[in-house]
C-alpha cells in the first residue's frame, strides 16, 4: 500500500531547512565542545585556503557560535583528536566519531584512483619510509633539487606522493603549522578505539542519507548523492527500504511539485515550533547552507555563484562575494576584502536583490552584523566603497 506523501508551504521548507543548519538559533552551546556539536551536526566543514575574508572553516563556525575562537579548530584536530581531516566533496574537516565512512574513498585510492595526477609509487615508498623514520612531516622537508649523482626528487613530486598517500588513508593530517599540513602515519594519529571496520555499500548509504536529513531537514536523491554518482543506485534503494520500515517520510514542497524530498516525522513535527527573531547572516560562499548551488536556486530562488574562478570581466558581484541571509530569505551580497596591515574592513560592491528594498530594521541589523564580522577580521574600520543605490545607512 502506498503512502500518503506530506506536503509543506514553501515558507515551512525554508524555515526547515534554515533550523536543522543551525541558522536559526543555537542550539549547539558554546566553547570548544559546541565547535565539535557543530562539526558533528553539519556532517563535515569545508576547509578552504582563501583568505580575502576569514577562512570558510572558520567563518562558516563563527555564523553559527557567537563565541567561536580559531583556536578551537586546531585543539579538537591535534590535542583532542574528535575532527579528522579527509574528503567530503572537498577538503573537509571530518567528525572523528564518522572515520569508518571515509574507509571506502580511501580503499578506492589505494586500488589505483589517483589524485589529480599519475602515481609515482617509489616516491610514495620513499615518502613512507621516511616519516616512519623522522615523525611527523611537512612537505617544504622535502624540497630538494634533483641531483643526477643521488637520484633525488625535487619537492613537487614528494608533494604529490603525500597527497596521494593522505586519500588511500596511509596518512593522516595531524596539525597544522601556518596553514600547512602536518603528516604522520595513520596508526599514531588515529585514536585506539575508532572503528575502522569498512562499511558496506549499503550502510555507507544510509550514512550519507541520514547525515543530509539531520543536517539540512530534507533532501532528495541527487543532493545526497551530490558528487558521488556511483552510489545512485545503492541511495535509491536505501530510500526505498527506509520508507518502507517507516524510518523515512516522502514530501513535497509547495510550488515545488516536481521534485520529491525525504525527511523524518521528527523532522516534520519541529516544523510546529519554529520561532525565529529578526536575524542576518553574513554566508561563507562554501558555508554547508549555500554549496549545492541548485538547492539554494530551487527553495529560496537566490541565483549564487563565487566568481573568483572566472575571469574579472565577466563578473557581476565581485571576486569573493558573500550572501546576505535576512530571516528566511537570500537578500543580496556583498563583495569584502580586508586589509589585515591597517585593520581595514572593505565593501568593494553591494548587490540587493530586485524584489527587495532594505528598511530600518534591516539597515540596524546589517550594520550591527557588519562591525562583528570586521571585529572577527581582526579589523577597526568599515569603509564602504560602493553600495547598491536602494540602501541608505
């Protein structure tokens, strides 16, 4: 007998999915164990090398902990050892409590998918052989020219071979210095009681689903599967057999007919309690909320892309533009720079989106917003060089 599927105003969606990203409230604490709830909650945290504002690890927390310190990020990698570094769809810090699911990725590597480029399999020896003997290391102590007599590699190649021995799971991402990784084999950094039993297919797909539901309040097939094709097949039928078992609640979105999401009762009965109070957010453009593209696009129409990857002429928002989350709604973006020498805070371009004109209540909140975020920046002056036309401070 087929199921009734639940059906949802759009309103609810965006208030849904706004809540389970912990944009509404939080629900996390505070200190370091909240930067870890947060972490575990949102599944993975973009680790991003950019730095024209604070670096997306560390801004995606600040969004959501009022009292986030940098620090926290290192001591729960090194000292704690409850993060993990590895791939999501992109450099991710990982919960530690979630290592086994990164064990089929890295049994993918080390049955010969390559990372970006060819395996050099005597430098991954090499590279091996001497972090067992010297410890822990970084990839500028192994930047050596080559040398005909000795047969040496230049660093690139070493480099190369760290990587790829970090994705079959042979190494692991211990600290860092400066921003640079620290590696060391996998057996030290890993805690003792971790389990690293391989999961199969089907639970790594229940994983992967559940994990998207929690943290986004509903989901379907291709958002769960986003940047992971082969396990469209696998997914599906996971579905199929949860719904069955009642672990998983088919709906649709209002206006959104055509596409068929999953949840949970739970889910659907916080939807009753929702309270939100007038609120802003300055988004990191690889903030958890924000990353699938399509999804922002489908619930909130809000068409966003960063165009630091194409060419300047082509931009229309700027190099490194962050969305403007008002409430429940995408309002605009701004494109900021600092200038960390004279702790200066910079709006190089201001963009609202057409069908929205920004009021008193808007305008206090963005400011109040605005001397945080440059006060997280390490900044003491705002300056605003262009604004779009319909704001006024």
């Amino acid at each position: 007998m087929k199921k009734n599927i639940t059906k949802i105003s759009l309103k609810e969606a965006k208030l849904l999915t706004l809540q389970t990203q912990g944009l509404f409230g939080n629900n996390f604490g505070e200190g370091k164990n909240a930067t870890l709830k947060t972490i575990e909650h949102l599944g993975y945290l973009q680790i991003d090398a950019l730095s024209v504002v604070a670096r997306a690890h560390h801004h995606t927390l600040w969004t959501r902990l009022s009292d986030y310190n940098e620090k926290y990020l290192d001591e729960l990698l090194e000292k704690d050892k409850t993060i993990f570094e590895y791939w999501s769809h992109a450099a991710s810090y990982l919960p530690m409590k979630d290592y086994r699911f990164s064990l089929p990725l890295k049994n993918d590597y080390s049955n010969g998918k390559s990372h970006w480029f060819n395996q050099d399999n005597k430098m991954n020896e090499y590279i091996l052989d001497k972090i067992k003997s010297d410890g822990a290391l970084q990839s500028k102590d192994f930047e050596f020219k080559k040398d005909s007599k000795n047969g040496w590699y230049d660093w690139k190649p070493a480099k190369k071979a760290l990587e790829q021995l970090f994705m079959q799971g042979k190494l692991m991402v211990a600290k860092r210095k400066g921003f640079q990784k620290v590696y060391d084999l996998t057996e030290i950094v890993l805690p003792k009681n971790i389990d690293i039993t391989m999961p199969t297919l089907e639970e790594y797909a229940e994983h992967l689903i559940k994990k998207a539901i929690s943290s986004h309040g509903f989901v379907n097939e291709n958002e769960i599967t986003y940047l992971r094709n082969k396990l469209k097949p696998t997914v599906k039928k996971v579905i199929k057999r949860m719904i069955l078992d009642d672990e998983l609640e088919e709906l649709k979105v209002e206006g959104l007919d055509d596409i068929i999401f999953i949840t949970t009762k739970d889910n659907l009965k916080s939807i009753e309690n929702i309270r939100y109070q007038n609120n802003i957010h300055f988004l990191s453009p690889f903030d958890n909320s924000i990353i699938q593209r399509k999804r922002v696009k489908t619930i909130f129409n809000f068409d966003y892309i960063i165009e630091c990857y194409i060419p300047e002429e082509k931009r229309q928002f700027g190099y490194f533009s962050l969305p403007i989350l008002y409430n429940n709604e995408f309002v605009g973006r701004f494109d900021p720079k600092v200038d960390r020498k004279n702790k200066i805070f910079y709006i190089k371009t201001m963009h609202f989106e057409e069908n929205f004109i920004p009021n008193e209540d808007f305008n206090n909140l963005f400011i109040a917003k605005l001397n945080d975020f440059s006060v997280f920046n390490g900044c003491e002056k705002i300056i605003i060089q262009k604004a779009d036309e319909k704001w006024k401070k």
